[in-house]
C-alpha cells in the first residue's frame, strides 16, 4: 500500500521527514520551502489517492504562490512532532 493511499500515513510519513529534516539542522524556512517544492510536483504529476489529497490539490491549484507557500507551512506544521 502507498502512504499516498491513506491520509493518516501521509501525515506519519512527512512528519518523520520533517522531524529527520529538523534532526539534521534544516531551518524551518529551508523545510517550508521544500514542502513547497513537494507541493508543486504532488499537484503536478500525482493523481490525489483519497478525498484529503483531493480536497489539498483543488486548494493548490486555486492559490496564488503566496497561498501556496502558506499551505506548505500549514502542511508542515500540521505533521511536525513537538
């Protein structure tokens, strides 16, 4: 099964990137700006695999760059282990 298929292992799946991202000294801005880059090919090249990822990409495509980096943020700290 891929971790696209489930939303929750998404989430489990980023949030270990995330946190190994953090582990290895990335700033938060240098990690906001990956999820970024994430984000772009996800809508680009992906067919969403659950409502989730659907609901994100129809946001996604809507947004401006400004918008779009917000939700790479909101992803980020959606998934982030505090």
């Amino acid at each position: 099964m891929s971790v696209l298929s489930n939303f929750d292992q998404w989430k489990e799946f980023l949030g270990d990137r995330v946190s190994q991202a953090v582990d290895a000294g990335m700033s938060n801005e240098k990690i906001s700006n990956v999820a970024y880059r994430v984000g772009e090919y996800l809508a680009d090249k992906v067919d969403p695999k659950n409502e989730q990822e659907r609901l994100l990409q129809e946001m996604w495509n809507v947004s401006g760059e400004e918008e779009r980096h917000a939700l790479a943020r909101v992803m980020v700290n959606l998934v982030a282990k505090h």
